[in-house]
C-alpha cells in the first residue's frame, strides 16, 4: 500500500504536469498566432502589388527590382536573427520582429515611384526575415518538448492567414484604397502581435523532454535533437544544405505565387482584381489543407515518398497554372501547386533539425526563405525577358528539382538515420 507521502508527491507530480501541459498548449497557441499574422499580413500586401504596380507607374522589370528590397532586407536580417535569439531569447526576438512586420506593411502604398516602394519594402522584408527566423525557432524548441511532429501545423497557420488574407484583400480590392487597406492591415497586424506577444513572453522556453531523438522516416518522433554522432557526419551536414535546397525550391514557389499570381490573372488572363487575388487565396487554402492533414501523410507514406510526390504534383500544377488559356483551368492548377509544395518546406525544416539540430533548421530555413524572397524578383526580370507565363514555370521546374533531389538522397538519408 503506497504511504502518505509518496501519494502526496504522486499527486504533486501530476498537477505539476497538467500544468506543464497547459503552459505547452498556451505557448503552441501563441506560436500559432504570429505564423497566423505572418501569412495574414503577407497576403494582405501581394494583394494589393497590381494597384501599387500603377499607382508607381513600374515595369514589371522595374517592379522586381523594388521588390528585392524585401529580399535584401529579409536576407540581412535573418543572418542577424539567430545572434539576436540567442541574446534576447526566441520569444522576445518573435515580438519585436511582428511588431515591425505588422507596422511596416502601411508604408508601400505611401510611395509614387519604384525607388521609394524598395526602400520601403527593405523595411518590410527586415521585419518578414526577423519573424519568421524567431518564430521557427520558437516552434523548435516547443517541438523538442512536445515530442510530437507538429511543425506542419504551424505552417498551415501561416496558410491559413495567406488565404484570409488573399480572400479579404479581394473582396475590398474594389472598394477600398491600397493605403487605407494596408493602414487597416497594419492596426490588425499590431493588435494580434500584442496579445500575442504578452503570452509568448509570460511563458518559459520549453525545455526539451527526456529521451528526445531524432525524427524518424515515419515522422513519428519530432524532437530535434541529434545524436552525437550525426552532428559530427560531414554527411550530416551535406544532408543540411540537401535539406535546404529542398526549402529554397519549396519557398521560391511560394514567394513566386505571392507576388505574381494575381498578376498573372490580371494581366495575362483579363481577371477582375478581386478575382486575381484569388488566385493566391486559392493557392494558399490548398496549402493549408495539405498541412493541416500533413502529419498523417508524414507517417502513411514516410517523408522522402512525401517530398517525391509533393514535387511532382506542385510540378504539375504549376505547369497547369502558369500556361492554362483560362482563368478557371489557373486557378485549378494554383490549387494543385499549393496542395503539392504544402509539407515540402515542413518536413526539410524539421529533417534538417533531426541531423544536426537548431543549427540545421536555421541554415534550411535561411536558404528556404532565401528562395521565398529571391523568386519574386527573379520572376519579374524573367518576365521582361521573356513572358510572365514562361517566368512562372521556373515555379514547376523547381519543384521537380525538389522532388529529383530527394530521390536521389534516398539511401544517404537512410544511412545517416541509422
């Protein structure tokens, strides 16, 4: 019969980690929210690039160059990033980075010429590479206490947002000015990052649970811890930048779709704005559906069968998207393209962590969102060189590169899991 005192401390010990596990779901639901207002806030901008497009009279080609001030600015910061994380903490760094990223998304429609609108957008894209850097690492460690492979669930909160944000954006398209849009925006944006950024800092950092390892084919471990002879493998490490060529071609996909599908519908196809702005929203609910299902997909098919498939299925689609005479056929391939790329950038985030941990997700990250903020741009010169449709399959020729270069690591990512 169990004395007093150790029912006592059994009674103490399980308070202790309900407690714990309500903290757990508290900081997952804050996490959750800055993912949300990161994709919320993204759209709600990429909606509004055809009128901001004329209001500041650019070239498509002048137009890229503008919008490589979101990639300079979120290229610098996220190298930045992970020395401010280790100094201020994940969760501090999260805060000021959505502060900054919600703010600044009023600037763009103030401006009336390419320069100014790049200017601006480095002031963007310095709060886009901060967040997204600070939150992922956030997620990391909640990830490393949970155990559990939860990572597409953050990402489909960012879908998630992109589509709200798409979806609003193009219902207001017509009836709203793009600054009086992205004002209205920017009030949202801070409001959420401040009820969300007081629980992010009032909870501790997780810390990992006891017999946390690396993730396994099936996905079902989600620690990311590596072994310590893993971390050591040069092989190791060669996976990483594996792993973050993966991302890259994953994240140029979706940069490409933000910035030029209503574009595209626009100006190729003869959409209405609001029906333009839908083709981001479509892209980006189907996105969402993929990782809102992604973790029962990670252990049915295993992760190197679910990145070939979802390479050759976004390779597809956006083949579909880019050249389809009609709007309804691009909408349909934007859809598939969203449903094919949904766990790509996930699951080589959270495989870059199981070989060598948060340094392998910082480096997959920094080359993933690299792609996500070097495609727009690339898109646009590609464009004045040739046709916006033609640049826009690039999207569909690297995603099969994803899906190529996955098959072809097959059997060194089975032996460095071993």
């Amino acid at each position: 019969m169990p004395t007093p005192n150790k029912t006592r401390t059994a009674i103490l010990g399980a308070r202790r980690s309900v407690a714990a596990d309500r903290d757990l779901a508290r900081l997952r639901a804050a996490i959750t929210a800055f993912f949300f207002l990161d994709g919320f806030v993204f759209a709600g901008w990429v909606a509004r690039i055809p009128a901001i497009k004329d209001q500041t009279s650019a070239s498509e080609g002048a137009l890229g160059l503008a919008l490589l001030g979101v990639s300079a600015g979120g290229t610098a910061t996220m190298m930045a990033t992970g020395r401010l994380c280790r100094r201020f903490g994940n969760h501090p760094t999260t805060v000021a980075a959505g502060v900054l990223f919600a703010g600044s998304v009023a600037l763009p429609p103030l401006t009336h010429s390419a320069l100014a609108l790049g200017l601006v957008l480095l002031v963007f894209g310095t709060g886009f590479g901060a967040l997204n850097v600070a939150m992922n690492s956030a997620a990391v460690d909640l990830i490393a206490a949970l155990r559990r492979p939860v990572m597409p669930s953050f990402h489909a909160a960012f879908s998630l947002g992109g589509m709200a944000g798409a979806g609003l954006g193009g219902l207001i398209a017509d009836h709203l000015s793009p600054t009086r849009h992205l004002s209205l925006l920017a009030v949202f944006g801070l409001l959420l990052a401040a009820a969300a950024g007081r629980r992010l800092i009032s909870l501790p950092v997780p810390a990992p649970r006891d017999g946390a390892g690396p993730a396994t084919e099936s996905g079902n471990a989600a620690a990311t811890e590596p072994s310590p002879g893993a971390e050591r493998s040069g092989r190791a490490r060669w996976l990483v930048a594996v792993f973050g060529l993966i991302a890259l071609c994953t994240a140029y996909g979706e940069g490409a779709m933000a910035d030029w599908a209503a574009l595209h519908l626009h100006q190729d196809l003869d959409a209405s704005a609001g029906l333009a702005a839908a083709g981001y929203a479509v892209f980006a609910l189907m996105m969402a559906v993929g990782r809102l299902t992604g973790t029962a997909l990670l252990e049915r098919l295993g992760q190197t069968r679910a990145l070939i498939a979802g390479g050759a299925t976004a390779a597809a689609g956006m083949l579909l998207g880019s050249l389809a005479p009609t709007v309804w056929l691009a909408l349909l391939g934007f859809a598939v393209t969203g449903l094919g790329l949904a766990n790509l950038f996930p699951v080589a985030i959270a495989r870059a962590g199981a070989l060598t941990g948060p340094g392998g997700v910082a480096a997959a990250s920094t080359l993933g969102y690299g792609g996500m903020l070097l495609g727009p741009p690339t898109i646009g010169f590609l464009a004045d060189w040739y046709s916006l449709p033609v640049a826009l399959t690039t999207v569909a020729a690297l995603a099969a590169v994803a899906a190529v270069v996955a098959y072809g690591t097959r059997n060194a990512v089975r032996l460095a899991g071993n």
